[in-house]
C-alpha cells in the first residue's frame, strides 16, 4: 500500500533481526500522523485538547508518530514482537550497533511495561526504552526517553 510502511513481527530477539521474522504477520503505518488522523475523520480540537472518548485512539496516534520517528530520524528497520499464547506485545524493537533494543510507546505518563520487562528478561538484553511523556529516567534495565527524543536514542546504548 503506497503512502504506509510494513512492520514485520518477529518471533525472538535475536541478531539479526531478520532472520526471525514472521512473514504472514505485520503492522501497517502510515506515512504521516496527519494522515491517520485524516482518514480516521479526527478532528484537529479533539486531537489537540483530547476528550475521554479520545484516550484510546492517543495511543495509535503516538505509535505512528514514534514509528514516523525511527524510520526518519534513527535510519532503522522496525519490528515489533507479540506473544504467540498471550497477550503480551512490545510496540518496536529495533537492531543497533549488534544490540537488540525494545521499544514500548506510552501516550501519557503511564511507566507501565510489563511485556517490555518480559522481553528484556526473555532474551538477556542489557535494556529495554519505553516512551512517554515522561521525563528521562533510568530504572532496573528500562530506560524512559521522553516521546520529543526519540531522535536521541542510540545515544541511550552506551
């Protein structure tokens, strides 16, 4: 579909990425937060002062700006993961100078993240990045970058 990217799923995280992905199984995004807004019919003063019927879509709106993020600014294939038996998933998980990084997106200040903790535990990786609109933080293996950085994050695998 022209104007959308495909995110593949994979099954382990792993180097390299690739290898471990789930053909059949993919996320589309869109090339533009705009654009999703657009066809979804949101109006820009319920998408700029929210209201509660709004509060679940924030979290499509955050994921394709932050999917928008990667591919523009961080120059990475994404990937997400899901569970096969649950309902666990991590929104992103990129590859980066020989490391595997999970990415969760948070539309508020939610610091929540029990399938990224899972993920990072899983498969021994040194950290796990969840986003939000919380401020930088660093705790137990998880790295919190502030959604307005999201261009800084290889800076976070030092």
């Amino acid at each position: 579909m022209e104007g959308s990217h495909k995110v593949g799923r994979v099954k382990k995280g792993a180097i390299p990425l690739k290898a471990y992905q789930d053909l059949p199984a993919f996320k589309l995004y869109l090339v533009d937060v705009g654009l999703l807004a657009a066809m979804v019919d949101l109006d820009a003063k319920t998408m700029l002062s929210g209201n509660d019927i709004f509060t679940e879509f924030k979290g499509a709106l955050t994921e394709q700006y932050v999917c928008q993020q990667i591919l523009s600014e961080l120059d990475t294939v994404p990937y997400y993961w899901s569970a096969q038996s649950s309902t666990g998933e991590v929104d992103f998980i990129l590859q980066h100078a020989g490391n595997v990084i999970p990415l969760e997106v948070k539309a508020e200040e939610n610091l929540n993240a029990k399938s990224l903790k899972s993920f990072v535990k899983n498969y021994k990786l040194p950290f796990g990045v969840r986003t939000s609109m919380s401020d930088y933080r660093e705790q137990e293996k998880l790295i919190n970058l502030p959604l307005y950085a999201i261009s800084e994050m290889w800076k976070t695998d030092a």
